[in-house]
C-alpha cells in the first residue's frame, strides 16, 4: 500500500520491488518548455510613448483588482501606488524606454521576485485577459500592439512559479485575439 501511495505523488508510473521508500527512485522530467520571449524593440516605446504605457500599466491593475486574482496584490493604497510605479518602470524600459527599473532595482529576475506569491496557470491567464483589456482600454497602438503581446503573453507564461496540471499552459497568440481589438 505505501509503494503504490508513494509511486502516485511522486508522479512516477514505476512498480517497486521493495516498500522501503529509500529504494525507490523518479526519474527527471521536464513539464514543460519555457517559450522564447521577444522583447518588444524600441518602436513600441516610440510609438506608444512613456505616457501610453504608464497608463496601460495602471488600467492593467486596476483591472487585476478586479479580478479573481485581486488577493495577490496590495490592499494599502501606497503600497498598491509604488508596486505599479515599479511595474510601469519595468515596462517602459523592456519597450525601450529608460533604464527606470535596473537603475534603481537591479536585474528584473521577475521570476524570483515573484516567488513569494502564488501564479500558477489559472493565475497567468487572469493576469493576461486584464492585459488585453487594458491595451483595449488605453487605445494602445494598433501598429504596434502585436509585437507588445507576444512579449507580454510569452513572459507571463515564464512567471508562473507553481504548476497545477501537467498540461502545458495555454497560449494566446495575438490572431487569436486580434479582432477584439478592431472596431
């Protein structure tokens, strides 16, 4: 009974000739493969502006709060301010815009960063539905809308920090929501 118990939350399918747990062996695996992640080029700061951007920022947690995923954020209003201020500087300068995040916090490691709260699947395609929402809210430029969300849609896939499901996570490419945005 432990052997077989054991072999199931270990996820491995072997059958074990002992009950001893120390005979006992999973191989590695690999879940899944993190996707490549373009960064946007230095167009997307251009044409969009550092205003622009600010605002999508802002509109995108204003939306999280909202969310089903609102409990991973700040209640305490200053605190809430300065974690958006931080997040917009994060993406003005991976747009192309000034070294605002690495010139005062270092190399982003967001990842790492964010190993403190929760994001698992679930979490990341709540967090990317209240992006297509804000780019839509804000008017983002439409010249340049695809080359920010197959950044901002690879990189949240790279931020999920505690898997659910052995499936890999679920993409959105831009034509499958393009129309959303068109009139």
């Amino acid at each position: 009974m432990f052997t077989q118990e054991f072999h199931r939350s270990c996820c491995c399918s072997k059958n074990a000739s002992s009950n001893r747990r120390n005979d006992h062996v999973c191989e590695p695996r690999v879940d899944f493969v993190f996707p490549e992640v373009r960064f946007p080029s230095r167009r997307v700061f251009e044409v969009a502006g550092e205003k622009l951007l600010r605002e999508l920022v802002h509109r995108h947690h204003e939306n999280l709060l909202k969310s089903q995923i609102f409990y991973l954020f700040p209640t305490d209003k200053e605190a809430m301010e300065k974690l958006v201020k931080r997040s917009a500087d994060f993406v003005v300068e991976m747009c192309g815009g000034p070294d605002y995040y690495t010139s005062t916090r270092g190399e982003p490691r967001m990842r790492s960063r964010h190993f403190s709260v929760t994001i698992d699947e679930k979490a990341r395609e709540i967090w990317l539905a209240c992006y297509k929402y804000a780019l839509k809210e804000v008017a983002f430029p439409f010249s340049v809308l695809e080359e920010f969300w197959q950044w901002i849609e690879s990189f949240s896939i790279r931020m999920i920090n505690r898997r659910t499901t052995l499936e890999p996570p679920r993409r959105v490419y831009f034509d499958e929501i393009k129309n959303f945005f068109t009139p």
